[in-house]
C-alpha cells in the first residue's frame, strides 16, 4: 500500500522535499513506518528515537488526527493515508 508522509523542520532537509511516498506491506503500523523510515533515512534516528525508544516529543498524525505514543504500534495503516511528522521545536 502507498502512504505518504509530510515532513517538517530537520525531517524536511532530511527527505530534500515536504513529502514522500512509500510501499508498506498491508498491517503496517505507525511504528513499522518509522521502524521503516529510518532504515531508508538513517539521519532520522536521531530525531526520531532517544536511547533507543521512540522519541515522544515527536508529533505524528495520521490523516490529520494526532496520534498517541502509546497507540504507534497498534494504529494500522491504510491505501492513502497521509502521515504528518513534526519534530519537536527547537529554541532556548
């Protein structure tokens, strides 16, 4: 199934673009996409996972609605779901 994934901030300059399409397997889940993501972009890691867990601060939605951490791994996916990744802000 194709999804596609909108990105912003350091995602962005990450992808070279605000979007992209990927192939998952049907039950794909929020997790496995990043789990995916990452593979396919290694310089996600850092942004996307801390000591090796999911990185909370990290907002994902999926068509629009905001997705709860503790929801990534049951939350399937869907043919032309659109995923939103915003990285937390940065500033001081």
């Amino acid at each position: 199934m194709r999804i596609t994934v909108r990105s912003f901030a350091m995602i962005r300059e990450i992808f070279g673009k605000k979007e992209i399409s990927i192939i998952l397997s049907d039950g794909s889940t929020i997790l496995s996409l990043l789990d995916d993501l990452v593979k396919q972009y290694t310089a996600l890691s850092s942004i996307l996972y801390t000591e090796g867990s999911i990185n909370k601060s990290n907002v994902i939605a999926l068509n629009d609605t905001k997705i709860e951490y503790e929801t990534f791994a049951s939350t399937y996916l869907n043919e032309n779901d659109i995923i939103h990744i915003i990285p937390p802000a940065g500033g001081g």
